[in-house]
C-alpha cells in the first residue's frame, strides 16, 4: 500500500504542470475519434510487466508505458485488471486527467472497455463505474453513447442498447453511429456482444406470424452485401432464425424462407458438417426438417413423373416411419426430370443428388431413389418399377456418403443375384414393390426393417383409407 501511495502522490500531486494546449491540440482534443485508440504495436505483456512492478515498487511509470496501460487491462500478462493496486492507480489518473480537461486517458480505457468487451471480464463493473461518472466531459461519442444507450454500465449494457436497437427496428451498429461513433467502433467487441444479445431476445421470443422474425435477422445480421455483420456470431444467428419454431416442423412457405437464408451462409449440415460445428443444436433441428423435406420432395415430385397408383402407399409408408422418429437422415437423387420438377417446387435453396454415368443400370431422366439412414442400416428405395434395397450399417458395400452431390447406379443399388425370384431376392435384402393394395411388400420391408433396428411400425401407421 505504501508503494501504491507514493506513486499516487507522484502522479497526480507532485508532477509538474502540463504546458498549455495550443490551439489545434486543443481543437483536435474536442473532436470526435472517427475510430477508437488503436491497439500499440509493441509488446504489452512487458508494459504491463513493468507498470506493475513500478507500482508495487512505488516508483513512476515512465509516460511511454502511461501511454499504452489501457490496452494492459485484460488481455496482456499480467493483466492489469487482476493488479487490485495497479488498476486504482490507472483508474485515479483517468479520473484526474479529465478533471483537468485532458481527455486522452479517458478515451484510450473506454475504447479499450468498447474493443475488448466481454462480461465476464475481472473488474469489468469498477471500470465502467469510472467511464460512466465522467463520460459527460469526454466528449463525442462517449458522451451520446452513454447518455443515449449506457454503454458505461458493465455486463448489463449490451442487452440494454440492443432491446432498444429492436424496439426501435434498428440496428446496434447504427445506434453507434447515430451517437457520433465510426470506425471500428462499429464492430467492436461490444457492439458484438450487443448483436448476439438480440439474437438471443429473437430466438426465445414468440415466433410471428408469417415467419416475420427472420427479415428481422437479416436487417440485424446482415451488410450491405449480405454478407454477415459478425462472422463469430453465426450460431446465434442461425439459432435466431430456427430457434422460434420450437418442436413444430414450419409449413412450406416459412420453411423455404428459413432454407433459403440458412443454407446460402451455411451450407447444409447434412454436407457441410465442418461448417455446423458449434452450431450442433440447430443443426440437428434442421437436419430433422431437411430429412422430412427429402421425404415429402422425393414423394410429391415422383408423384409429377412416375404411375399413380403406387405412390400413395409409398407415401404412407416411409411416412410412417419418420414419423415414428426413427429416420436420421434422408436425401434424394434425382435424373434430369426430377431435378427440374424439384427446383420448380421447392425452389433454388433445395439440395438433392443427381445421377452421373456409370453402373450396369441404365437410369432413365425420370428415375429417382430415396436414401435413408436409420442408424443400424440403410435404405435405397427406387421409383418406377425399381426396387427398395436394404444394407446393414456395417456392409461395406453400402452408400457411404448418404448425401453426395452425384451417384452411379451402382452405388446405390444392389447387385441382382442369378435367382431373382422374390423369395431369394428378399433374402439378399432386396425388395419389390409388388401386392401394394394388399401390404405385400410393406409388411415384409417392415419385417426386416424390425430385425436390423429393432423397431416396428404396425401396417395400421401405413395403411391407407
């Protein structure tokens, strides 16, 4: 305490008096920053060193070190802010700078409070306690940010500016610069931190009608060029667009809205997995709307290009198996038909497989296939006069990939064997999709089904009328 009250009394009452400001200091010192103090580049781990080695010592900081400390309060080792003593002393002369109308000490620890926010930050309330009680003599923007969105008011504050960026259909960003702030102060760590914490008032609040809540994530989240605001902030992004639906699967027309928002940023985490980690809750919320989607793609476009009459016992069945909540993942491949059907019906957003040349069947523009993980085996169900195939999830010879961008005929089919009379082809899991009116196939698809996944669906969840 000793050393911390000798160099109190060196700074602040027995230093010689400033030499009077000319007048373009002067007039340079009452203008706004266009962008914060910018962070010195050299090493603030021996700054900080140093400063606190002086303070415990009683000795003077040198100006150089003076004139760097702010950027030492958190990030640096030692941190200034773990330094009971040598935080006193930088918040004291912060204090008595602008009392004497020097405004630099203030405005390096609050750009430095604005680049460096966290809330969790050690001492984070001592420090906006000082930027507060002086930010009316700091001038522009301090002063209008404090005044206008409390800024200086520690953890709190984030969630304070950004409820009322919201209520007032803003931004956090423009809020800023409305206040006088620019530069990068707009996407300082605080206005980060206040744009994630709307994104968590979007995502726990009451989904509105017509799905209204994602335009208000994109006139929050998104620039100019659509590109997003935050790159680190992509989780609560995509939790403030999906999060509001709660358990319920959103009809077509919100669903295309989410899709087409999401997948153009993030991909789809069916086949960009890298680019969801992190993001794992969302992402198996829309993995499960995307599976129901392939389901009902596969099903409504093969309806346009394949006979009647099957189809609605296909429906019904697959149907019942998602939902029984048993279906991990779904994808479709489509020929050239198929694919123009689909992106008519389901619009640009929609991802599905395409056939590619090679495999000893011939695929015809119309054929389609319908892949699906169960977990404990896999499912390759084809339209027209095609066959549903089955592998148990350690063949090796089964679909590896269940959502590729192409296939052969071969990779999703099974090899016919010599004998092709149904008994031996259900005996190498393969399937055809004969006795539909009288649950034929059904039964004996849901038969086997039950013995590698040890599940049933009762005929009475796929039976039709």
């Amino acid at each position: 305490m000793t050393g911390l009250l000798h160099a109190l009394e060196t700074l602040v009452f027995t230093a010689k008096p400033w030499p009077p400001q000319g007048l373009t200091a002067r007039f340079a010192d009452a203008l706004p920053p266009s962008t914060p103090v910018e962070r010195p580049k050299v090493d603030l781990d021996a700054v900080a060193a140093r400063f606190v080695a002086d303070v415990t010592t009683g000795a003077p900081p040198s100006g150089a070190d003076w004139n760097k400390i702010a950027w030492c309060l958190w990030t640096t080792t030692p941190a200034i802010a773990d330094h009971d003593g040598a935080l006193a002393v930088v918040l004291d002369r912060v204090a008595v700078m602008i009392r004497v109308g020097r405004r630099r000490p203030y405005r390096q620890l609050a750009s430095v409070y604005l680049a460096e926010f966290a809330p969790d930050r050690p001492q984070l309330e001592r420090v906006a306690s000082v930027l507060r009680s002086h930010a009316a003599a700091a001038g522009a923007p301090f002063a209008a940010l404090e005044a206008r969105h409390r800024v200086f008011e520690g953890a709190r504050a984030p969630g304070q500016i950004a409820r009322a960026a919201l209520d007032d259909g803003s931004s956090v960003p423009l809020l800023f610069e409305q206040a006088g702030a620019g530069g990068a102060l707009l996407t300082s760590a605080f206005v980060r931190s206040a744009h994630d914490e709307g994104l968590r008032v979007i995502a726990a609040a009451p989904l509105p009608a017509d799905a209204g809540h994602i335009e208000t994530v994109r006139r929050w989240s998104l620039r100019s060029d659509r590109r997003l605001v935050f790159e680190t902030s992509r989780a609560e992004v995509a939790r403030a667009v999906i999060l509001p639906f709660g358990d319920r699967i959103p009809a077509a027309a919100e669903r295309r809205k989410v899709l087409d928002f999401i997948i153009s940023r993030f991909g789809d985490p069916r086949i960009n997995r890298n680019r969801w980690i992190g993001m794992e809750d969302v992402g198996g919320v829309l993995r499960h709307w995307l599976t129901e989607q392939s389901l009902r793609q596969f099903l409504d476009v093969v309806d346009r290009i394949a006979p009647d009459h099957m189809w609605k016992y296909r429906r019904a069945f697959w149907q019942a198996w998602h939902q029984a909540g048993l279906l991990q993942n779904a994808w479709v491949v489509f020929g050239d038909h198929g694919a123009v059907a689909a992106l008519q019906a389901f619009g640009p957003s929609v991802q599905f497989g395409k056939f590619k040349s090679g495999g000893r069947k011939q695929v015809q523009s119309g054929h389609a296939v319908l892949l699906l993980d169960f977990g404990a085996c896999v499912v390759a169900d084809w339209s027209h006069n095609g066959r549903c195939n089955i592998w148990n999830k350690s063949d090796r010879k089964r679909p590896i990939n269940l959502n590729a961008p192409a296939y052969t005929s071969d990779e999703i089919m099974r090899p016919l064997p010599k004998d092709d009379s149904e008994s031996n082809l259900n005996k190498h899991d393969i399937f055809s999709h004969h006795g539909s009116e009288n649950y034929v196939w059904q039964n004996r698809v849901a038969e086997r089904l039950d013995q590698l996944i040890g599940t049933r669906v009762p005929q009475s969840d796929y039976k039709v009328g």
